[in-house]
C-alpha cells in the first residue's frame, strides 16, 4: 500500500497541472500560441516559474500537455465504444456525437491547437502519434462492419483514415457546434455522406 506522503504528493501533483491547465489555457485564448509564454502562465496559474519549469521543461512540452488534455478524453471514449456490444454502425455514430461534442465544449482551445501554424509545427510529433494510435483503435470498429456485412469489405485503416479526413474537412469549415440540434445535424451530414459510399447493397435494401 503506498505511503500516505506519496498518496499526497501524487495528489499535490495533479492539483498543481490541473492549475496550470487552466493557467494556460488562459492564456492561450488571451495572447495566442507566440504570446503564450512560461512567464505569462506562471504569472496566471500563481506559481513560481521554477515550479512550472518543474513540471514541464518549455512552451512544447506545456502545449503537448494542453494537447494530450484536450485529446485523452476521446480516445477513453473510442476505448469504451469499440468494447461495447453495439453493432459497428452504433459505434461509429457514438463515436462522432461524443467527439462533436467534446470538440463544442473546447472550441476555442481546439482552434488555437490545430489552426495556428505555430501550434501546429510544435504538436506535429504529438499529433502524428495519437493519429496513428487513434486509426488503428478505429480501424477495429470497421473491421467489425465489414464481418457483420454492413461495409463494403476493404482495408478497414483505409476506411478509418477516409472517415477521419472527412471528418477534420467538416471541422475545418468551423461549424457551430455549440448548439445540439447543430451538432446533430453536423452527425447526420457526416454519418450519411460517409455511409453512402461504403455501405453495401445489402444495407441499401434493409
């Protein structure tokens, strides 16, 4: 059984990167990724820059921290669905009306990350991984669709990168996501483009 000090510590720890989440992510959406320095989030989170320094060695590892934060909520969903019992079709629908909203509840956040180049240019390893890692948990629920007879039988990674292109093209077109009946109609615009193109006869037919 761990000590109670170390219990402690660990619960010091995720209180001080909580704080410093939301330090940055303030700061962020006030000075943007070139304005959002060490010292700003310091001053904004009340830490001393040593602290922060602690925790994260500079301006990439903190964004890559404000990156996994906004990202680790939608792989633990991906993980829940695809160990579900629902039919794939379920699955994938789940899949995208979770993200869409997680997506509207940190709009602001999700801009800065993925629209800004400096962002960009410093999550791209970040970025590539959790792609990566995130196609092949994917690629699982089309796997199952194609057994169940619902998709067309192809490569399910090919299908998975196809949805998710689709996908980040919708994104980048910056919907209004705020509101649900949006976001329900951003789903069923997704859903139905997608399904259209690689759902067999079969599904055409039920």
């Amino acid at each position: 059984m761990p000590k109670l000090t170390a219990i402690r510590k660990r619960a010091l720890d995720e209180m001080m990167k909580e704080a410093i989440f939301e330090a940055a992510v303030a700061v962020l959406a006030e000075h943007g990724v070139e304005g959002m320095t060490m010292d700003r989030v310091a001053v904004a989170a009340d830490v001393a820059k040593g602290s922060l320094y602690h925790y994260y060695s500079g301006k990439q590892a903190l964004l890559e921290f404000i990156y996994a934060k906004m990202i680790d909520p939608i792989f633990q969903n991906l993980e829940e669905i695809v160990a579900s019992e629902q039919p794939a079709t379920e699955k994938l629908e789940t899949h995208l009306a979770k993200l869409l909203e997680h997506v509207a509840q940190h709009a602001q956040v999700f801009r800065l990350l993925f629209e800004d180049d400096t962002a960009q240019g410093l999550l791209q390893s970040s970025e590539r991984r959790t792609r990566e890692a995130g196609s092949r948990r994917l690629a699982e629920v089309f796997r199952q669709g194609i057994a169940e007879g619902v998709f067309r039988p192809a490569d399910p990674l090919l299908l998975t990168h196809m949805f998710l292109g689709l996908c980040r093209g919708v994104f980048d077109s910056r919907p209004e996501l705020e509101r649900r009946e949006q976001r329900e109609m951003v789903q069923r615009l997704i859903m139905g483009t997608f399904l259209n193109g690689i759902a067999t006869d079969q599904r055409h037919a039920g």
